[in-house]
C-alpha cells in the first residue's frame, strides 16, 4: 500500500494479528512437482535434483515425481523423457496422470 485509505479484512484483527502466519509456505514447497519435474526434462535440464529453484522443494517431493513420472513410462531408466509417451505428456497443460 502506497496511499493513506481504508483497508478491509476478511477476518478479524485479533485473528489477523495472532493466528495467521506471518509468511506463508512457498508454492514450490507444498505442491506436486510432478508437472514441473516433466516440463524440465522437456526444456533439457535432466538434472532437476540440481535445479537452482528460487524456493527449491524438499527432495522427497522431486523423488516422488520422478518415481511417478516412469511409474508412467514418461521417463525411462536413466531418467530420460521417452518419445512415445514422455514427448505428448508435455504438449498436455495439465498434471502428467491426467494426460
């Protein structure tokens, strides 16, 4: 806010003050990285483990996605995208089990 004017909650100010956080987990940290570990792959960065995120997600959320992503055949046993199912799953913009 830059300029004096009225501000609205949607919760009280005791409730504002004492029990939301001050800061709320980042995204990175608490969704499934399925989709993203995919998209990396897609873009060449095979080593996601690596990955300079901003936020980086703990590595069992990484370890997870890989383990799904070949669960569905769209990495192979080096870790690598496979042509006939890993390939379309990234043209698809929604979560790699849906595709």
């Amino acid at each position: 806010r830059v300029h004096p004017g009225k501000c609205f909650r949607l919760c009280t100010e005791d409730a504002f003050l004492n029990m939301l956080e001050k800061q709320t987990i980042p995204e990175m940290q608490r969704t499934n990285m399925t989709w993203t570990v995919l998209q990396l792959k897609a873009l060449g960065i095979d080593d996601v483990a690596h990955f300079p995120f901003l936020s980086p997600p703990p590595a069992s959320s990484l370890i997870r996605a890989l383990e799904i992503l070949y669960s569905l055949k769209a990495i192979d046993d080096q870790g690598n995208l496979t042509i006939d199912i890993g390939m379309p799953l990234v043209q698809f913009p929604v979560e790699p089990r849906l595709g």
